[in-house]
C-alpha cells in the first residue's frame, strides 16, 4: 500500500491544497464531488495537480508537513516542473 500527498488547484496559479492519504483515487473524488467539508469545497478546488508516492506515511506526513510550510513561489515551481500546464491528473490516476 502506497501513501500519497498532492496538491489540489482551483485553476492555473490559483488557490492551492495541499493533503495526504492512503487511497489518492478515493480522496481527490471525494474532493471533486464536493463529499469533503472544508476549505476545498468552499473555494471549489477540485483539480489535481501534483501528488508524490510514498512508502511510509510517516515520510508522506513529513513531506505534506514540509510543502505546506513552502513559500507559494516555491509550490509553483514544484508543479511547474511536471505539471507546467496545471492540467488535471485525474485520468491519470485512475487507469
């Protein structure tokens, strides 16, 4: 079983959410059906951006811990480098 931490987007250099979890497809279509309360269903932020796979969710923790301390600058470059487009990844996910 993986773990996972990603970034979700409202649009191309919008507002951003970063989180972690043990199932990505599951999370990211909870965030997209609006199903999480929060700060993503009250800004509309449903499209994936950028997600890192780890082995041990006490490296996921520490990696979401570490992203959500990043200046917004240093988030946008992250995504940029794969993603420079900041399309949707969601079809990519659940093949």
């Amino acid at each position: 079983m993986g773990f996972y931490i990603y970034i979700l987007a409202d649009m191309r250099r919008g507002r951003t959410y970063i989180g972690v979890t043990n199932d990505l497809v599951r999370r990211v279509y909870e965030h997209r059906e609006s199903l999480a309360e929060g700060y993503t269903k009250a800004n509309c932020i449903k499209r994936l951006v950028y997600f890192e796979e780890f082995g041990e969710i006490s490296m996921a923790i520490q990696r979401e811990t570490s992203l959500r301390r990043w200046y917004r600058s240093w988030k946008i470059e992250l995504i940029e480098k794969s993603n420079p487009d900041w399309r949707d990844l969601w079809d990519e996910i659940v093949k």
